[in-house]
C-alpha cells in the first residue's frame, strides 16, 4: 500500500489520495480515491495484513480497493470473518 495525498478535486470539493501500488496500463499514475474511501481502505488493508503475516499482492489490493468502496459496515462484516478465521487458525496450532 503507498498512498500519495493528491489534493482538493475542484470540481467536487473532496480530498483525492492516490494507490499507487494499483497503476496500470488503464491507471498509469495509480488509482484515485477520496478520502473517505482511503480510511477504509487502508483499515481493511492493514487489518488483513496482520491477520495474514504478510502484504497483499497487487491483485488482492484491487480486490481490498473494490470493496473498500461498500459501506463501512460491510468491510467490517468481511473483516470480522477474516479476523475469526485468523483467531481459528490461531488456536488449532
């Protein structure tokens, strides 16, 4: 996750950030987001990571990304069940 503040968007009046771990041939300069979407993002990211012991690739970034875009309520619902299945894991070992 590298996210670059990008600034006010004129027409909208929002705080725009930037992935840009997430650039590609469609997004060469990274994908943009507003803020809102950033919070939510980099909570689910950072959540996921802990639980996992590592970074998410790119692909599961523009997965993390996609749905960090749902209401927080939602990403807290996928986060509760990645966190049980961690804590599962946990105990079985």
């Amino acid at each position: 996750m590298k996210l670059q503040y990008k600034g006010v968007n004129n027409r909208s009046g929002r705080v725009e950030w930037v992935e840009l771990d997430l650039a590609s041939p469609f997004h060469p300069e990274g994908v943009v987001m507003e803020e809102w979407h950033v919070n939510q993002y980099r909570t689910f990211v950072e959540g996921i990571q802990s639980c996992i012991g590592r970074d998410l690739t790119k692909e599961e970034l523009k997965t993390v990304q996609w749905l960090a875009g749902y209401e927080k309520s939602t990403t807290s619902k996928i986060m509760g069940i990645i966190k049980s299945a961690y804590d599962n894991g946990k105990q079985n070992h």
